[in-house]
C-alpha cells in the first residue's frame, strides 16, 4: 500500500510515434540520455527550460520502473536513425562532399538568377 499515488508518467507519442514529455516538444530520448550522463533533474530542466521539475522526475521515475522496455524503444529510434541515414546517403551520396563545399571557397563569385555574389 501507498500513501500517495504518483499517476501515470507525464509521457505521450505523437504521430510519428515518437515519445515526447506531455504537452512539450522534448523527446524521451533526450531526457534519457542527459539522466544517463549523469544529468540530476535540475540540471535537465536547466537544460529543457519547457520541462517543470516534477515532470523531470516523474519520467525519470518511469524511465527506472521500466528500464527494458525504454532501452528496447530507444534501440528501436536508433535502428529507424540509422536505416533514414543510409536512405539519404543512398540517394544523396557524400562522397566528393567536403570537395564540393571547398570548390565553392569565400571570394568565389558565382552566377545565381540574375543576381551575381561572392560566396
């Protein structure tokens, strides 16, 4: 038995099914990974001005009582992470990247409309 009830986490998924503090743009993600590095919640709400005190707690009480569950959803952010980078890559591959972006130095002047500048 309890002598307070704490309430659900203040945690929703948008729709893109990403977890978010409620009612902020602040992902889940986010606030795992400062707690990670070691972050109290005042220095994560130091950090995320949007987030109150009491939410900071209250995800990171959610993120303890269910760790493995957590870690499975950010594994799973980090897969979908990395599949949308080799999309991009795929269809715009960086190779030559940093060549290009030299190729186009300060003092360079280039045509662009009817317009002319220095880059």
């Amino acid at each position: 038995m309890h002598a307070f009830d704490l309430g659900p986490a203040p945690i929703t998924k948008d729709e893109d099914g990403v977890l978010r503090v409620a009612g902020k743009r602040v992902t889940l993600d986010s606030i795992v990974a400062a707690f990670d590095l070691g972050a109290t919640p005042e220095e994560i709400v130091q950090r995320y001005p949007s987030v109150d005190l009491a939410s900071a707690y209250a995800v990171i009480a959610y993120v303890l009582s269910h760790r493995e569950s957590v870690d499975f959803y950010l594994t799973e952010r980090s897969k979908a992470a990395t599949d949308v980078q080799a999309q991009v890559e795929a269809r715009f591959p960086p190779d030559g990247l940093r060549a290009r972006l030299l190729a186009f130095s300060p003092g360079q002047q280039r045509k662009v409309g009817f317009f002319s500048r220095t880059t």
